[in-house]
C-alpha cells in the first residue's frame, strides 16, 4: 500500500513537451511527456533515442590509459607473453572475462583466466592470482570490472617483474592505484565522453583498440556486452542504449551454444523476443548465481562452451544453482518479515537492521534491496559467523546509504558503497549498537517520504496494445530509462483471487468507467487483508505490457502497488477540504452530510433531479452557477465545467468547508458527454448534404434536429451549434419566429473560424482543464494552492505500512 504523499510525477515542463510535438506530431502526449522527463527534450534528441546507430559510440582511444594498455598489450603478444585476465565473479566480471580471453585467444595469445571466490578471496585483485602469476609464468596481468582499490596487490605484482593493466568501472578512490596502465572511464582527467559504460563495456573498448577498431565492431562479442550492461545495471543512456541494443539482436542469433542452452533452462526458446527484461531476469540472475552460490568459474566456461551438450549440463548447473539461490533469499526475507510483523517497531523505527547466524552472504544484498523497496527504509542485512558480522545494505532514494554509513564508522571495521547501496564488516557485539545508531542517523538523514515515481496517468480505456507498441519503442527499460509506471485512478475492484503455487499472488478483477479487465499483483497477496474494496474504490500504480494467451496476444495489467485512499471519517473543523473522492457508496455519505446539524449545500448539475432523489432535503440542492452565499459546507456532487465556474461559485458563497464527492469516474463521464457532442467538420459537410438531399420536410430547425438525429445520430445540440456556425458562415440563413431554415450565400468565413466551432473546442479544453485539476493525487493541497483562503490541509492518512 502507497502513501499518497510519496507519488511523484517525473516531470515535464510544458513548453518542451509543446516543442518536441512540434517536432514529431506523431507522438502521442503520453509518450512525449515520458521522453521530456527523461531528459530527452529536443526533437533532436528523440530522433537519437528513437533510432540509436553507431554513430553515438565514442572512440575508444579517448579512454584515459588506453594507449599505454594497447601498447602493453602488444608487446606482451609480440613476445609471446603469457596473459592472465582477472575478472570478478559477477555476471559483468564474467561477461569480461569471456570477452578477453576470446578476444586474445583470437590473436593467438596465450592466455588464461582467473576469477576471486567471493568467500576466500572477496571483492578485487586477489593476492592468490599474483601468486599464480608467478608460479604459473603469466608476465602480463589484465583485470576486468574490478582493480580499482587494489593497491596492495598491484604493487606486489609489480614487484615481482609482472606487467599490470587495470580495466575497470567502479569509483576509483581518491589516491588511484599505480599499475602499468589504468583504464577506467571514472578517475579523474578522463576525457571520455560518457562515464556509464560496464566492466565489460571497457573490455569491449580495450579490444577495439587493439584491433584498431570502433563503433560496433566487432560485432560477435556484442552480445556479452549487451548482458553485462543489463544485469550490472549501469544508466541505459547515450552509448549504452545502443550498445544493449544491438548487442540483444546477436543473443537472439544465439551464436553462443551457452546463450541457447541457458535460454532453454530458463524456458525462453530461441524464438522467443531477446529483450532488456530476458537478459536482466532469466540469464543475468542464473549467470550471477555460480559467484553468489559456489564459484563464477562455471560462468565462464558456459560462455566459452563451443559443444551444445557441455552448454546444456553447465546451464542446468547454473539453474539449479540460482534455484537455491532464490531459495535462500526467500528464507532470509520470510524470517525478517516474520520480525517485523511481530514487532513493527522494527522498521517504523527509521531503518531495518537484521541479521543471522550462517545467512548466505552471497545473497543478503538482495534481500536487503527487496525490503528496502517494500518497507521504503534503508535496510542492512547482516550474516554473522560467530564474532564475525558480513552485511549489505540498500536504500530507497530519500536517505544517503553512504552518508548513513559513515555516520556509524567507528563501529565498522570496513565499509563502503554509495547512495543507495553499500556493504561492511564489524564485530558481532556491535550489532545491537548498530540497529539503534543507524534508526537514528537514517532519521536525521531522512528527505521526505520515500518517493514513488509516476510516469503519467492512464485510464483502462486507453491502457490497451497499441499503447503498449508505442511503449516499447522505448525499450531497452533498465537504469535511468526505467520502465513506465502509471497511476489508473478510481477503479472498482470487483474481484480478487490469490494465484500461483504459494498463492503468492493476487489477482484482480478490476472496472473502471464500464471497463472491466483482469490485473496481476506479483507477491502481494498481503494486499487482501488491506483492500476495503466495498468502501473504496482505488488508485493503482501499474504497468502495461502484452501477454501471449492461446495464440492471442493480450494486455497485461501489472499492479505495482495500490494507493491508499484518504480516509473519510475527518472532522470538518480540522480540516477545509474533505477528499471523498474514492469513496464508493456515494449516497450514504451525501445523506450525512446533507442531515448534519450545519445544513450543507449540494453542487450538482440538475437540482430538479437531484431533490426527487433526495425528497428530504429540498432547500439544499443548486448548480455551480445558481448556490447563493451559505453558512456552512458545500459538497460537490458533479465536477464543474470549467474551473472559472468553480473560482466564481467559492467567490460568490465562501463555504467553510468543501467535499469533493465526485471520482474519476463523474470527471471520465463528464468528458464522455462532452466528446460525445463533439463536431467536426466532416460531421458538418455530412449535416449539410443531408440539409442539400430534401430530406428535411419541412426545412426547420426542429425537423433539421430530428432528421440529424435519426441519420447522423447527432445530438440536437450539437445540430443547433452546426446550424449556428452555417448561419456565420452564410450558407444558411434561419427565421427567428417560425424556425424556417433557407439557403443563402457562402460569405468567406470557413467553418473552424466560426464562434460555434471554437466556442465548442473552448468547452471541450476546459474540461480536459478541469479533468486534470482533479485527477492525481493530493487533490486538498493543490486547492489550497489555487484558493489559499481555504485553509487546505492534505490530511495524508496514518499509513498502513511506511510506504
Ligand atoms: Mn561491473
């Protein structure tokens, strides 16, 4: 469940939306509003988003150190030198790894590999690997992804006559190391032109520069690219789009018997589309799993495998052992949860800080990422081993993990990580200090609720395939070009089901506007227990995409989360704006408030209507324009058809309070109407061959309405505008008395300059005005902005969980 108060909209400033429309008319407002907000503003820049080429790569010569290493590189061929590349033991370490040794192997270098045990050795250049050098004879040392803050074990290498190139990504420290040659596009004077490319995005640059190489050449080792930069989950922008772009199309050629063999265990046939959410889901996490679990060397030799059956034993491999990986981490997160439920102190507190004896290690920063998402707090998981604490840390983007972990420093004996992720080392008996230090700097930290980030608002007609098709457009989704979340407002549920093999699901049956369609809620069945679906109806945050079903495609309604709706027990003396507009059974509600001892006024479209319903209260219905001055409250019973008439109406009455009894649903209707009336000009030509055929007997305007409504199906407003705007335009000339229409002649004036036609479109942009105003959430503060005198308090509801 969602706090209202955490919903952002990305923004996207209205002139630049205005201008890159400008620049594509074909884009739809929804998807122009997403590339605004994410940085792509001008219709330059779309075109390069739309149609990435080669030509956004940058020279891999402008790396800094890349020369050096070239030259190394070469040396160490031309005498024959033995190579060791040292990788790391994640998916991008492995990826890397792959890459060089192919590359070199391709240029008849002699060369092997050597990736560190997350467990003996940890994280960087590992001591075990400058002793093999040594024993084993490598005169040339060229680490992959990592390397960075190895400072001891490069000078021990160098000490002992061998050569050192370090290739890396991560933050390079502020004394950087000393080897040979150093490339990383992140230590300080490097010119390159984009910081975001992965360990094995600077592999690829290396050999590029080798072979004397750019752009996309060459193109067999795009494929490892592309899985690296998905699953190490570097910022899918300027170059790396293009590089994950291309580089998807050669996993889909599945050259590579390990690709093919691990598509297989992950039930993705060959056939089947290659995209960013294969690669970060199915092949990324099973690739990450041997380092997690036992050793990344099995990684590497089912990306090397050249024979089909050793690919497939090795994938099955991998699989199992990403299986128990799941396994371990829903362990992990299902004694946590069993804590926190026990006692929710815990993670109301400010921070979750849990850990326990033998938890794997390879595992808890997952985990720790998975509450951190859910509880919207930083979370520090920790696996003890006796005195020994090892733990791992991520936070939502309100609180500094970095800063939050230096404000505990002296309690570590070793930490590091940034913003939003981080991992240290202390001693067991700090724990419980730690737990309390770090509620207590996490709170000082703290910058407002966690957000949760929107990308627009969707309603259930327009959520449908081809907006899908358009949406995807934007794919490669990953880092800095997430995928689009949505806010769908009002709907009913009508229906939920839990689902799956632990019935870890739910499923909805949702409405909204005489719309119906099913939704899936991936692990979150405990929303059931929260969803009070007789008493509200609720705003989603959800995500669009397409299911396969029977040979069918269909959509696929996923809800992210569910918003909770402002409550509606308030007391009118605390507060001016009452938000009702999630509530489902309206006319109790009206009843209350009508009945109440201060006498309310009602605000509706057709009193005469609304007092037949309402026998009881007859002094107490009036519309927008027609509500004298009151003593008390008004509550709104229909949206207004402009927010001028609103401005007017509170002017006019001063009410001491105001309810919005209204939903989505009323506005969503009230535009309905409106477009229903709509006219265009083909609509008119066809009105006016019907006027020119003599089917109108006799030629009046009540039988002009009549025929038009019977043939045209148009309303018999709509058919007095047209009239109106053929009268302008001298086509028609009418007789005020008796109603008789005549032909006259056309005086110039084109039919969209007539007062009607525009008086129409007026209407129609105010009510979009109207429909925008009172659509999203918060609602109570943006009437305070626009009527400061109403007192507005956003009365954001006690949470039903932190988030
Ligand atoms: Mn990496």
């Amino acid at each position: 469940v969602i706090n209202q108060a955490a919903l952002r909209f990305r923004p996207a400033p209205r002139e630049k939306l205005d201008a890159i429309l400008q620049g594509d008319p074909t884009l739809s407002p929804l998807i122009a509003r997403m590339l605004v907000a994410r940085g792509y503003d001008t219709p330059a820049k779309v075109q390069v988003f739309f149609n990435p080429t080669a030509e956004a790569l940058h020279d891999p010569l402008q790396l800094k150190g890349m020369t050096e290493a070239v030259e190394l590189l070469r040396e160490g061929l031309a005498q024959g030198q033995r190579i060791l590349i040292h990788g790391d033991y994640d998916c991008d370490g492995v990826c890397g790894t792959t890459l060089l040794m192919e590359a070199l192997q391709e240029v008849g270098a002699d060369v092997g590999y050597h990736l560190p045990d997350r467990f003996q050795e940890g994280y960087g250049l590992s001591m075990l690997a400058v002793e093999r050098c040594k024993q084993e004879g490598f005169g040339l040392l060229v680490s992959v992804d990592c390397g960075s803050s190895s400072h001891l074990e490069i000078e021990a290498a160098k000490a002992a006559g061998i050569k050192v190139i370090v290739t890396d990504h991560h933050t390079v420290p502020q004394e950087p190391p000393q080897p040979h040659a150093f490339v990383n596009p992140q230590q300080a004077g490097c010119p390159y032109p984009f910081k975001g490319i992965c360990g094995t995005g600077v592999a690829f640059k290396l050999i590029q520069a080798l072979r004397g190489q750019s752009g996309l050449q060459p193109d067999h080792f795009l494929d490892l690219v592309a899985l690296a930069t998905v699953a190490d989950v570097v910022p899918l922008i300027d170059e790396n789009r293009v590089l994950v772009q291309f580089g998807l199309q050669e996993v889909g050629r599945s050259r590579r018997e390990g690709l093919t063999a691990l598509m297989e265990v992950a039930g993705r046939s060959g056939r089947d589309v290659v995209d960013a959410f294969t690669v970060g889901f199915t092949l990324g996490p099973r690739l990450n799993a041997a380092g997690r679990m036992e050793h990344a060397r099995a990684g590497v030799e089912l990306l090397m495998s050249r024979s089909l059956t050793e690919a497939r034993q090795l994938a099955t491999h991998l699989d199992n052992l990403n299986e128990e990986r799941k396994e371990c981490e829903r362990r992990i997160q299902e004694e946590i949860e069993i804590r926190l439920r026990s006692d929710p102190q815990r993670y109301r507190s400010g921070a979750i800080v849990e850990w326990g004896e033998g938890w794997h290690e390879g595992v808890i920063g997952i985990t720790a990422g998975r509450l951190a998402e859910k509880y919207g707090v930083p979370t520090l998981v920790i696996a003890t081993d006796g005195e020994r604490a090892k733990g791992s840390g991520r936070s939502p983007e309100n609180v500094d993990l970095y800063q939050a972990l230096r404000a505990c420093e002296r309690l570590f004996q070793k930490y590091g990580g940034h913003p939003r992720a981080g991992g240290f080392s202390l001693h067991s008996q700090h724990l419980p200090e730690l737990r309390e230090e770090m509620a207590r700097v996490s709170n000082d930290l703290r910058d407002g609720l966690a957000p949760v980030w929107l990308d627009g608002t969707v309603t259930l007609a327009q959520a449908d395939i081809d907006l899908v098709k358009e949406l995807e457009r934007m794919e490669p989704f990953g880092e800095k070009n997430p995928k689009p979340a949505f806010l769908m407002e009002g709907v009913d549920v009508v229906h939920q089901r839990l689902v799956g093999k632990a019935a870890e699901h739910l499923q909805l049956e949702i409405e909204q506007v005489g719309q119906r369609r099913r939704a899936i809620a991936f692990r979150q069945a405990d929303l059931v227990g929260d969803l009070k679906t007789q008493e509200y109806r609720y705003d989603l945050r959800c995500e669009l995409g397409r299911d396969t079903y029977k040979g069918q495609e269909q959509l696929r309604l996923q809800v992210l989360g569910v918003v909770q709706p402002p409550s509606h027990e308030v007391a009118t003396d605390s507060v001016a704006v009452v938000d009702l507009r999630h509530l489902r059974g309206r006319r109790k509600a009206l009843e209350e408030w009508l009945g109440g001892a201060d006498r309310r006024t009602a605000i509706c479209r057709q009193p005469d209507k609304a007092v037949l319903s309402y026998p009881d209260y007859p002094e107490q219905f009036y519309t927008y324009h027609t509500c004298p001055a009151v003593e008390s409250g008004l509550v709104l019973l229909t949206p207004p058809d402009s927010l001028q008439s609103l401005d007017e109406l509170l002017d006019r009455v001063h009410p001491s309070h105001l309810v919005v009894l209204f939903g989505c649903a009323e506005v969503e209707r009230s535009v309905a109407t409106l477009v229903a009336q709509r006219w265009s000009r083909d609509m008119a030509i066809r009105f006016w061959q019907l006027l020119k055929s003599g089917r109108v007997e006799p030629l009046t305007r009540a039988s002009a309405e009549r025929v038009a409504q019977d043939r045209l199906k148009l309303q018999p407003d709509t058919t007095r505008e047209i009239l109106s705007a053929f009268t302008e335009t001298g086509a028609v000339r009418s007789d005020e008395t008796t109603g008789g229409l005549t032909f006259g002649q056309a005086n110039g004036t084109k039919l969209e300059d007539t007062r009607a036609f525009l008086q129409w479109r007026e209407r129609v942009r105010k009510m979009e005005e109207v429909r925008a105003f009172f659509s999203g959430p918060d609602l109570a503060w943006r009437m305070g902005q626009r009527w400061p005198w109403l007192a507005a308090s956003s009365r954001v509801p006690e949470p039903l969980s932190v988030r």
